[in-house]
C-alpha cells in the first residue's frame, strides 16, 4: 500500500515538475507583455506631437504661419495618433485571443514595437514634407509591417493551440475565431496598402484613406445597422455559430481604456519638463558674460517659461483629475464613449503646443493673441471631449453609469461641475481675448491660475448650492401638504364604492 502511496506521489511529483518546466522554458501569462506594448504605445502617440511644438512661426508672417500650421501639421498629428489608437486597439483585441506567450511570441511581439517606434520619425517627414510623398509612402509601409507581424503572431498562436485563450482552443470553430482576428488586424494595414500606391502619384487621395482606417470600424457598424434597418435583421446559420466568437464592435474594458490613458497623461506631463530642461538651462558662458557669474538672476531671465510651465503641468494635472473622476463612476465604457475618449486624448497630447505658444509670450509679444487662442481651442477641445463622453454616458446611464452620478444621484450635481469647468473657462478665455485683444496674455494666466482654484473649491460651492436650494425647499409654504393631507385623511373616512 504504501509502495503504491509512492508511485503516486511519484507521478504527481513528474506532472508538476513538467508543468514547472513548461513554464519555465517560456510559457507564461500575456498579461505582462500587454502591459509594455500599451506604454509603449501610448508613449509614441503622444510624442507625434513633438514635430508640431518644435515648428518655428515667423514672427513677421505669424498669421501665414499659423495657419499652415493648424492646415497642416496639426491636422495630421491627430491623424496619425488616430492611427496608433487603432493599432492599439487590434494589439488588445489580438491579446484577447492569445492567453499565453512563448519566447518565439515575445520576439514577435518585439518586432512589431520596434515597427511601431518609428511611426515619429515617417510622421516627422511628412509634416516637414507635406508636398512630397515620401513621407506618406514610408508611413503607411511601417502600418504594414505592424499589420504583418501581427498576422504573424496569430497564425504562430493558432499553430500551436496551447497559447491560445483556452475558451477558442476548446472551440470546434477555431478556424473562424482566426479569420476573424485576421480580419480585425489586416483591415488597416490593406487600406494603407492601397494609401501607398496612391501616394505616389496622388498622394490627397491617400490622405483620406488614411482617414478611413480610424473611422472603418465605426463606418463598419453604421453599415451593418442601416443593412438591419432597412433590410431586416438575418439570422446567422446554425453551423456558424460558436461558443466563443470575437466581436469587432464591441467596447473595450474600462480597464484598458484607463491604462491607455493614463499612459497618455503622463508622457503629455513628462514632455513638458523635457522642454524645461532642454530650453531653460542656462549655458554658463552666457551667465558669466551678461549676468555676472549669478546663477540665480540668469535663471529669474526664464521666470515666463517656468510659470507657462507650472500652468500648463496644472492643466494637464486637472484634466487627468476630471478624467479619473468620471471613469471612477463608468461601469461599462461603449464604442462611442471610447471614441470620444480617444478624440480627447488626441488634443491632451496637443497640450505641449500649448505649453510651446504660452512659454513665447516674453519672446514674440506680438504674437501673444494668436498664440493664446491656440491654447485655448487645444483645452477646450480636450475637456469638450471628456464632457461629450458624460453626456454619451447619461443616455444609457443604467448601464454605463453608478447609481450615485445617475440623474438625481448625491454626485450628479458636481460630476457636471467639475466636467464643465475647463470647457467654460477655455471658451470664456477666448471670447475675451476678441473683446480685450490687449489684455490676452493676462487673461490666459488669470484663467490658469484660477481654474485650480475653482477646483478646490468647486465641491464646497456645489454643496452650498445644494444646501441653499434645500433651504428654499424647505421654506415652502406647506399649506398645500396640509391640504393635501386632510383631503387623504378625508377619504380615508369615506366609505368605500360598491
């Protein structure tokens, strides 16, 4: 008995020593792995906009200037972080599928970040280079090299079944579960396929190709419901049907959502410092020369550019802060609400232009109003966003939404508040620039420095709010309850109808 107690044990020893081994030769959870290639992606999403902060404006043709700066550079910048956020996006769906990583995956894997870093440098060229189609031809070439690497990961996945997620390797349909991952990876890269061949003979065209890679799956979905509307919701056949299939249309976690932008927030605040450090670092000849060797009133010359620093690292800080506040409250994140959240995100990680144009007011005095209203429009927009996404969230409130920031919930009142805050100050700011064009500058800092503030004391004046109105409330007259109180008792007395 005790012979066979041992054998047992024996084999039971040789199965978890064969699992360890299998772990430990390079099996292992993506978890890990998906959570590098989101920093990574969100880091090159946001550094698309160095090209733009680093563009030198004329300061005699300012006007000209400007504008071919939000025709072009601007408008391509959000372009391209668009692009990334797809690629993002069909990155988490393809980790949806894979569960676990061997090293052959992780190299694979390696390949296609390494593709991805230098998606800024062909962004660079065609900013510098709008006319020339190069630029376009190299970047929609990096898309299709990530889109093949990927496709690369998922046929390695498929053919070895053990890495797969373990609800598709169990799946008679495991065929389908592939082309529709492929479908979701490779749709991208065909449109910039097609991107390329134009742009070397037609390259507008390309543009708007380009375009459609953000919007297809939107347009996709649109399709489909107007097909539905109009034509009547078919049945799928019985055979097609799995216990596991990937829906394209289908939202993203909060989580993921959240990590992405988190990441997003943080390389946008990050970036600011880097300029500090490059641009307001004084070269010690020059302090010996003009300021007497005195490190200290060398350094109170760049007091304008550290205040434009610390307004717009508040900026950046706050809108992370409302962002927070609202997915603290988000149960469930749509399709729209993350497309929203992704426009957003594109113009957070414009704030650096803006920190750009407010550190050149002592520089270009001249050009101050322009340049505030610059900043103004890139806030707005991104606190626009996050509001348009509550607003998204308030029609399927019950699903979307706690209970406690619903219509009449205890935090709906200072949700609202706080998300219409930055929106109403940006706007407010640039309406007064037109009206008092001599005061711009001064604005600006006035809002910046007031807009923390408010801030701090926004719950405190919400609830004063609230009390107020509960007082009028309760100063009612209560002549009607009474009334309305003896006609009940009244009835009560009645005799009830036959």
């Amino acid at each position: 008995m005790s012979r066979l107690q041992t054998q047992e044990q024996a084999v039971d020893s040789d199965g978890d020593s064969s699992l360890y081994r299998r772990d430990k030769e390079g099996t292992q959870s993506s978890h890990r792995m998906l959570g590098f290639s989101d920093a990574l992606l969100s880091i090159i999403a946001t550094v698309m906009i160095l090209p733009v902060t680093h563009t030198e404006i004329s300061p005699e043709q300012f006007d000209k200037s400007i504008q071919k700066l939000l025709a072009t550079r601007i408008a391509v910048y959000l372009m391209t972080f668009l692009i990334v956020t797809v690629a993002w996006t069909a990155h988490t769906r393809l980790f949806q599928v894979v569960g676990k990583i061997d090293d052959t995956l992780a190299l694979l894997n390696l390949a296609c970040m390494m593709t991805i870093t230098l998606l800024p440098y062909t962004f660079s060229l065609m900013v510098t280079f709008p006319d020339v189609p190069l630029g376009i031809f190299l970047f929609c070439m990096c898309v299709i090299a990530i889109g093949s690497v990927q496709a690369m990961i998922v046929g390695y996945a498929f053919h070895f079944p053990h890495l797969l997620n373990p609800q598709i390797r169990c799946s008679p349909h495991r065929a389908l579960s592939r082309q529709h991952i492929l479908y979701l990876v490779l749709r991208g890269p065909a449109l910039c396929f097609v991107a390329a061949v134009f742009s070397l003979f037609f390259f507008p065209l390309s543009y708007l190709l380009m375009v459609t890679v953000i919007f297809l799956p939107h347009i996709s979905k649109a399709t489909t419901w107007c097909k539905d509307k109009f034509m009547g919701h078919r049945e799928s056949p019985a055979h097609t049907v799995e216990p596991f299939s990937i829906d394209l249309h289908a939202p993203l976690s909060k989580e993921r959502v959240e990590a992405f932008s988190d990441g997003v927030y943080a390389i946008v605040a990050t970036l600011l410092i880097l300029d500090i450090c490059e641009d307001n670092v004084p070269d010690p000849k020059d302090v010996q020369e003009k300021f007497s060797g005195s490190l200290v009133a060398a350094l109170g010359a760049y007091g304008p550019q550290f205040l434009a620093y610390f307004g717009s690292f508040a900026t950046v800080g706050l809108l992370w802060f409302a962002h927070h506040s609202l997915f603290l409250h988000v149960r469930k994140a749509t399709q729209t609400m993350g497309l929203l959240n992704i426009l957003s995100l594109a113009f957070v990680g414009g704030l650096p232009l803006a920190y750009q144009q407010t550190s050149a007011f002592a520089r270009q005095p001249r050009d101050e109003l322009e340049r505030v209203r610059v900043s103004c429009a890139i806030i707005f927009f991104a606190s626009i966003f996050q509001f348009a996404i509550w607003t998204t969230a308030l029609l399927h409130q019950t699903e979307t939404l706690q209970p406690t920031v619903q219509f009449g919930g205890q935090e709906h009142a200072f949700m609202f508040a706080k998300l219409v805050l930055y929106p109403c100050a940006s706007l407010l700011a640039f309406a007064a620039t037109c009206l008092l064009s001599r005061f711009s500058t001064a604005i600006f800092h006035l809002m910046q420095i007031s807009v923390p503030f408010a801030f701090l004391l926004l719950r405190l004046l919400v609830r004063l709010a609230l009390a107020s109105l509960q007082v009028l409330r309760d100063l009612w007259p209560e002549h009607p309850q009474q009334d309305q109180g003896e006609a009940e008792t009244q009835s009560q007395l009645l005799p009830a109808p036959c």
